[in-house]
C-alpha cells in the first residue's frame, strides 16, 4: 500500500512550529507515511541551529500544490517536500507575532486545507497558530483552526456538523463551544445546541456517549443550579429517543474518570476548560486535537506557540510525532471507538 501522505502546516512562524516540525522530520527513520511540509523557508532557516544536523539537501522545494504523483512516485524515501505559502525572503522575530507572521500563518493555513481537499494529502497536521495574533492583524472574527476550517467548508449553512474533539490514551473529549469567554460559553448551553453536538459525536465518532453536568453534581435535582434539569437533560432524553447510545447530565468531578475507566466512549464537555483540564491532567503532550465534521482529516497538538521559548532548541516534538501517530490510526480506521474496553457494560 502507498505510504500516507501528511501535509504539516507550519503554524505562527514566530512560534515553535517550524523548530518542531525540523525536529519531527529530523526524526522520522524509516517513517510510514510521506510529509508536504507548508512552511516559509525562511521560517525553517531561521531555526536551522536548533537542528544541527538537519539534512538540508533532502529538501524538496515545491513551487506550487504538486499533483499527488509527484509526492507518490518519488523513490527517494527520504525526501522532504516543501511548499512555500509565501515564498519571499525575510528575517523573523522570533518570538514576537507580527502582520506577517500571521499572515503566513493563515497563507499555509489556506494551503493545507487545499492540499487534503484536492486529495493531494490524506491528512492535515496543523502547527500552533497565534489566534490573537490573526484577529489583531487581519481576521477581527477570528477564534481558532475549528471555526475557520469548518467556515471554509460552508459548515454552517447545515447547522452546527463540527466539533472540537480531542484523542487521548485513555479519554476522548468533545468540546460543545470552543474558544469564548465563560459567560459567553454558559450562554451557549441551551437544549438545542446539545442535541445537534450529540447527533453530530454520534455521527461522525459513535460509541457509549455521556454530558458533563454544568453544575456541581450535576446540579443535585436543582439544588446546585437549575441549568442540567432544565436545559442538559431535555437534550439527552431527546438524543436518547432519536437511538443514541448517550448518558448525563453527570457530574464532572467524576465523570472524566469514569470514561478514562471505560464506562464511556466520549465524554461532551459545555465549555472548553471543563474538558480541557481533564484531557491535559491526564496527558498533556499525548493528546491529538480532532477537528470532527471536516470533510476531510485534520488534526494538531495540544498545546500552542510558546513564543517565550522559540529559535532557543527548547521545543519538544513529541507532542507533534504523537499526533501523527493517532493520524495514522484514524486514517487506518483504529480510531476513535474505545467500546472494547468493557464490551457489554451498562
């Protein structure tokens, strides 16, 4: 079988990303999948002493988004393939996110998506972007990889088919909002918009399902809240009718450790640090952001640019290689369901 094909963006070139992707191909003996690296050469040049002995010569310089072909004939196992989005010379400041740093960013942004959706690339492998660092400079809307990839797909003209989720070892996690302040977020857990996150985990992931209480105890039969008897369970008993496998509202201080157990699939979070927490305590740096709904695979690390520590040969690419490694099993099919852990369990 032909090797995949992984198309890696470079993230914020101000960021670790281009030191990390360096550092993964640098890495990658005898890999079983084939890289598209969309980054600025001039992204990957000024990291170059991170990686002493990186092997320059095997690079592949693209002029513009190759057939497939070109990357599945090429008997070189070695070679690294790497389209410019911008293709100019400059000098960066690393560790400082700039106009065009956040341009670039979105540049090979733009790129990669092209890349799988052309069927060039099985997959996309996104960098850490700076979203502040967007919306200052050139998307004031901007919000995160989630809302602008499922954008470019028309997503939204279908009601709400995409969620941010995240692969761990032991815990798999869906987020119903994503990037928005708290209060924001709160406002967002209505009845409707659980039920729609629902048909969508259960379309595009399946398995044994369960909600996160918003309150403490899940608002202990309204004692603690009124929110999960009024608004959280009406859209479980309605997911239930429709021949959802879902469970909840169930008090988070115990739920995530029951899914880590195998009682459930998935977990759905209703804002992004009640699921966020639980996936990074339990294994931060092994955990696959999964953009579910895309027509195509995307995914990233877990964490973001850490401008402090960029251009300094600090950065670890583990994360990243994890992250390949969980692309592999989805575009295998090994992935997500966790129901053979305890077959049978109700």
């Amino acid at each position: 079988m032909p090797r995949p094909i992984l198309a890696l963006t470079q993230g914020d070139p101000a960021g670790i990303g281009p030191e990390i992707l360096l550092k993964l191909l640098f890495s990658r003996e005898e890999a079983p999948w084939r890289p598209l690296l969309i980054a600025e050469l001039a992204a990957l040049k000024a990291v170059a002493s991170t990686v002493p002995a990186f092997p320059w010569e095997r690079i592949r310089v693209l002029s513009s988004m190759p057939d497939r072909s070109t990357l599945e004939d090429d008997e070189d196992p070695g070679s690294l393939w790497v389209l410019d989005p911008v293709a100019e010379p400059r000098k960066l400041d690393l560790g400082t996110s700039s106009a065009a740093d956040a341009g670039a960013a979105i540049a090979a942004l733009d790129a990669g998506a092209d890349a799988v959706r052309r069927g060039v690339a099985d997959a996309l492998i996104t960098a850490p972007i700076s979203k502040s660092s967007i919306a200052r400079h050139h998307l004031p809307s901007f919000r995160g990889h989630t809302e602008y990839l499922a954008h470019g797909c028309g997503l939204e003209r279908y009601g709400r088919d995409y969620l941010m989720a995240f692969l761990a070892p032991d815990l798999q996690v869906a987020l119903l909002s994503t990037h928005l302040p708290l209060t924001r977020a709160l406002k967002e857990i209505q009845p409707e918009s659980i039920l729609e996150a629902l048909l969508c985990l259960d379309r595009h992931a399946g398995g044994r399902l369960a909600v996160a209480g918003v309150n403490p105890h899940a608002g202990e039969g309204g004692l603690l809240g009124e929110e999960d008897d009024r608004d959280v369970a009406p859209a479980v008993r309605q997911a239930r009718e429709a021949g959802l496998d879902v469970h909840g509202p169930l008090s988070a201080d115990s739920l995530f450790a029951r899914a880590r157990g195998g009682d459930f699939d998935w977990v759905l979070a209703l804002y992004h640090d009640q699921g966020l927490i639980a996936v990074k305590t339990s294994a931060f740096g092994q955990a696959t952001n999964w953009t579910l709904g895309l027509p195509y695979l995307r995914t990233s690390v877990d964490h973001g640019t850490a401008f402090e520590i960029a251009g300094r040969g600090l950065a670890d690419h583990r994360p990243l290689a994890a992250v390949v490694e969980t692309t592999l099993e989805l575009i295998a099919g090994k992935r997500p369901s966790r129901r053979a852990t305890k077959a049978g369990k109700r």
